[in-house]
C-alpha cells in the first residue's frame, strides 16, 4: 500500500482543501512510531506513521484522547508546533517526500515559520523539523554525524538522493486508499498496546521461559533417578555374591549385569551405597513429580495470563500494571515480576454460544475482574448482575443483542447467583468500573429486568459451558 510518487502527487491535491487553512495541534506518539495531532474543522485526527513497511498520513474523523508515549522528539514538537496552523503541503524533488508549511506563534508572541518534512522512505521513513532557512530543529531519526545526511539540531535539512522508482499506471482513488490507512489502525491498537506495555508482556515471556527450561531440568532429574531405581538389586547381589568377589576388581557379573564396585570401598559399603542411591532416586521421582505437576500448573498459569493480557484493554492493562506495582524499570528486576495475582489459568471466564452469540460470565470474584477490567470489549457491550447480591458478571460479546440474547444472559446472571426468579441490572460496560475490591463493580447508570422464571434450556447452556477461547 506503500504511495508511490504519482500516487502521492494525486493524494496531495485530494487533501490540500482538507487541511490548508486549518490548525494542528496537540501532537502525541500512539505508538512508537505513529503520530496523532488533533486536527480543526471537519476532520479530527491527522496522522502521520513512520511505519517501515508502509509510511503514510491521512486524516480521520474520530479524535483519540489516550496518553501519549514519551519521547524527546515529541517534547521539542510539542514546543515548535503545539497548535501550527498549515499553509501548504507539497511533493518535493518528485519524490516520496511532502513537506508541510506551517506558521506558529513562538514564544514572544509573533508568527514564525516551519517547514515539517515527511521522507516517506519504507524503511528509512523519517520526519523532519526546520526553521524557514532548513536549519534542522529536530528529526524522529537524528542519527550519527559520521552519516552521509546527518540529521542533528543546528544542520542544515538535505534532501536525500532520488532513486529511481518503477512507476506503475494503476488508477489511484485517495478515498480508497484513506479507508485502507483506516482499516490499518487495528494493527496500530495491537502495536501501541506492545510499544506502551511491552515489559508487562516481556516479564511474563521471561517466566515462561525459565519455567519451560525447568521442566526440562526436573524431566532430566527424574530420567537420571529412573536409571537409579533397580541399585537396590545391585547391592542385594553384593551380598548374594559376598564370598565370591573382591572389591578391587572393580566390578563383577550377576545374572549377566555388570555390577561395578568402588575399590577404594568395602564390599558391604559398596552394598549400603547401592542402597541409598535407590532411596534417593525414589525420593527424587517422587519429589521431582510433586515439583513437575507445580511447575506445569505455574506454566499453564502463565501462558494463560499472557493470552489474557493480548486480548486486554489499555484501562486493563493500565490498571493491572499499577496493581502489581510494576513499572518498566521494576519488571527488569527479577524479584519484581510478581506472581500476577489474579491473573491465571482460573481467572479465565467461562462462555456460552447461544446461536453465534457469545455470553461471557465468571463465577469468581478473579473471572469477574478479569472479564469486567481487563479484557478488550467494547464499551458498548451489555454488562449484567444480578441485583442486591453476589452472583457473576455477564457480557454479551455483541453489538444490539436481541431480546432473546439478553434474557438468557439475564437468566445466566440468575443461574450463577442461585435463583430462579429475580432482577438482574443491565448497562453498557462504559458504565462499569472496578470497585476497592477483587470482583467489586461500580456501575453508574443501568436498567432492570425482572424475570419469573429461568428456562431448562438456559440451565443446560449453563451446565455445558466452558472456559473463554483466548
């Protein structure tokens, strides 16, 4: 999807009348490599991706309001360019690079101007800021002075050497390509999600590393033990053999097995060590089965908390992180990672298919919290509880559920609290936060639905269901 040089060339003339005349201003990093500013008049969002296999830059209708990935970069852009009001935007050299004209209001209160440059280079993309007179300012890719185009504050802004493109004749339609840059921002949702909470996610791949490779020791441990089971055999027939042999032979043969002896030992030391070396290897298995069935279940547990936190919200994620009291400087420290807390192989929910639809529910207070608060779903989705008691929460992972969807989700909230009859609150999960407490919801608007009675059918719904598919 990469732009080629006419393509752009036709794409900055659909978007001129879009952004000339217009301000943008409030530049934030979504991700490490994707910048958002909030755009004035009929759209809301202009970006500008650096992405290495597809640099691109578009406007949008819906603003972001999320925090902001650090970087110095950013900082020196929010000072330039915090509220820049755009006078043009133009292909330079019939290449791949747009330079955006822009006036702002310095620190004095007068007008100056700046000249944004985007290398749409795949790869090699990179954004540049400079003064009128191409002084450089700052760039997202400073490098080194030893390079051929250093980008550093105080150098002047060289444009890169054109390389010859092979061009196509395929028709360019800028509103397709608007809706595949938009249909892109899923990716960006997953990329930010890593490039915000990437040590979340490198702590537990650390666990689940060392735990593999301890598996691997205890199996090791268990294999060698094993070769040790029948020693108590071979000290029997030191005895059996005990007027026959001589220890300084080093070995002897019973029953066609080659029985070593310790010279240094007497026969009945050599016995009693054979001995003890099948006591130990039995204590070994035993133990060595008693830490393999700990170590799987901490792995399962793991790997079951790393799915969940793919499939987690930034709030989730944002929250669990201060939960746990790490940061990324404290995940690096071993004796920081944490245990996870609530985040396990049992806090997975449990769902139900009801035709396609799928039902969430927990039925522990750590389900409950990790369905309601960490999990991705939207905020439109139905969240459900029984009234006035303790019970599960109920989702249903659907936009406009039917009637019939939200009564069996009321009767699952029913069925999980014990009842039979009874009202169950309905809202949309924007209107749920976590309370002070593990299972603890504070919903803010909701309705009620009272049921008489819960359906057979729903209970048998109940009765099959199984854990949520990560």
């Amino acid at each position: 999807m990469s732009l080629k040089s006419n393509a752009l060339k036709s794409y900055l003339l659909y978007l001129k009348p879009r952004l000339l005349s217009h301000h943008i201003s409030r530049p934030f990093f979504y991700t490490e490599n994707t910048l958002f500013f909030h755009a004035s008049g009929e759209q809301s969002r202009f970006v500008l991706s650096l992405d290495d296999e597809d640099p691109r830059f578009y406007l949008a209708d819906e603003d972001s309001e999320v925090a902001t990935l650090e970087s110095k970069f950013l900082d020196v852009l929010k000072k330039e360019i915090a509220n820049a009001y755009v006078v043009d935007l133009e292909q330079i050299h019939d290449d791949r690079i747009v330079k955006f004209s822009l006036t702002v209001i310095n620190s004095v209160f007068k007008e100056e101007g700046r000249s944004l440059y985007f290398e749409m280079i795949p790869h090699h993309a990179n954004l540049i800021l400079c003064d009128l007179d191409d002084n450089i300012i700052t760039a997202y890719r400073p490098g080194e002075m030893s390079d051929e185009r250093p980008m550093m504050k105080g150098l002047r802004y060289l444009l890169p050497g054109k390389k010859d493109f092979i061009e196509t004749a395929e028709a360019f339609d800028p509103i397709v390509y608007e809706q595949q840059c938009l249909a892109k921002e899923k990716q960006l949702q997953d990329r930010r999600k890593k490039d915000r909470f990437g040590y979340l996610f490198e702590a537990l791949k650390k666990k689940q590393k060392l735990l593999s490779k301890k598996l691997i020791a205890i199996d090791g441990d268990i294999a060698a033990a094993e070769s040790h089971l029948n020693d108590g055999e071979k000290g029997d027939a030191i005895y059996m053999m005990y007027n026959e042999i001589n220890n300084r032979q080093g070995s002897f043969i019973y029953e066609g097995v080659t029985i070593a002896l310790d010279p240094s030992r007497s026969l009945s030391n050599n016995a009693q060590l054979y001995y003890k070396r099948a006591k130990k290897a039995k204590e070994t298995i035993r133990q060595g089965e008693q830490n393999k069935l700990l170590t799987q279940k901490t792995l399962q547990d793991v790997e079951s908390a790393l799915k969940q936190l793919i499939l987690s919200d930034e709030n989730g994620l944002e929250s669990l992180a201060k939960e746990l009291e790490i940061s990324p400087q404290k995940a690096s420290q071993k004796k920081k990672t944490g245990d996870w807390k609530g985040l396990s192989h049992d806090s997975i929910p449990w769902q139900i298919d009801l035709r396609g639809t799928k039902i969430l529910f927990g039925k522990s207070a750590k389900q409950n919290d990790c369905l309601s608060f960490l999990l991705d779903t939207a905020k439109d989705h139905l969240w459900l509880h029984v009234m006035g008691t303790t019970g599960s929460h109920v989702m249903i992972k659907k936009t406009h559920p039917s009637d019939e969807e939200i009564r069996t989700a009321c009767e699952v909230a029913l069925i999980n609290s014990s009842l039979e009859d009874g009202d169950v609150m309905v809202t949309e999960r924007k209107n749920v936060r976590k309370g002070s407490v593990m299972g603890l919801a504070i919903v803010k608007e909701s309705r009620t639905i009272h049921l008489k009675n819960v359906r057979p059918e729903t209970k048998a719904l109940v009765a099959a269901a199984g854990k949520m598919t990560l």
